[in-house]
C-alpha cells in the first residue's frame, strides 16, 4: 500500500477535503473522496489490476494516485461539484447581501 494524498480546498468559502490512497494489492484501486462538512460528496476508482506484475508498479501507482487526486482538485476549483451542494448553498453564495436581506425580511414580514 502507497501513502496517499490529503488535501483541503476552500472554494465560493465552502472547504473540501479530497483525500486520495492506494488501497493496496488485495484491492488493487486506486480511490480518491470529496468530504464536505463531513460527507462524501463524490468518489472515483480507478483498477490498477493489470499492473500488479510490473517491476516499477509503485512508481506507477504513485503517478496514477497523483494524477487523479490533481484532477478532481482542479474540477473542483472549476466548478465541475457545484451542483452536489446542497441548493440553500448554492442560493446563498450566488446571492447579493442586498437580495439575502430583502428575501429574509419576506419570509419573516411577508
């Protein structure tokens, strides 16, 4: 089994954290998560199956682990995941204060 990667990434002021590990020659996987507030968010797997006879496997792995764990950090900032947020998140951030404020005394005052 390879250390893995452990990343926090603040985006529209929500933090992920992606967390990339090999989950070793039983499980030949390479598994990358997105936790928000504690939940997954999202999960990608990739099978290295195939290389487990190779002499520089590890380097390999390493390569793949690294790539992927890149990968999901730049769809992130990319706005790829906005859509598994919750939809009061979404709303809140794409609002001015101007419209959160007028929208809470509507609700409260009607």
């Amino acid at each position: 089994m390879i250390v893995g990667f452990n990343t926090d990434i603040k985006y529209r002021n929500e933090v992920f954290h992606i967390q990339t590990e090999d989950k070793g020659q039983n499980n030949p996987v390479v598994e990358t998560l997105v936790y928000h507030s504690g939940e997954i968010l999202l999960s990608r797997r990739l099978s290295y199956g195939h290389l487990i006879h190779k002499t520089n496997r590890r380097e390999i792995i390493k390569n793949m682990m690294k790539t992927q764990h890149d990968q999901i950090i730049n769809e992130l900032k990319d706005g790829k995941y906005l859509h598994l947020l919750s939809l009061d998140t979404q709303i809140i951030e794409d609002k001015a204060l101007d419209d959160l404020v007028i929208d809470y005394l509507a609700a409260e005052y009607g």
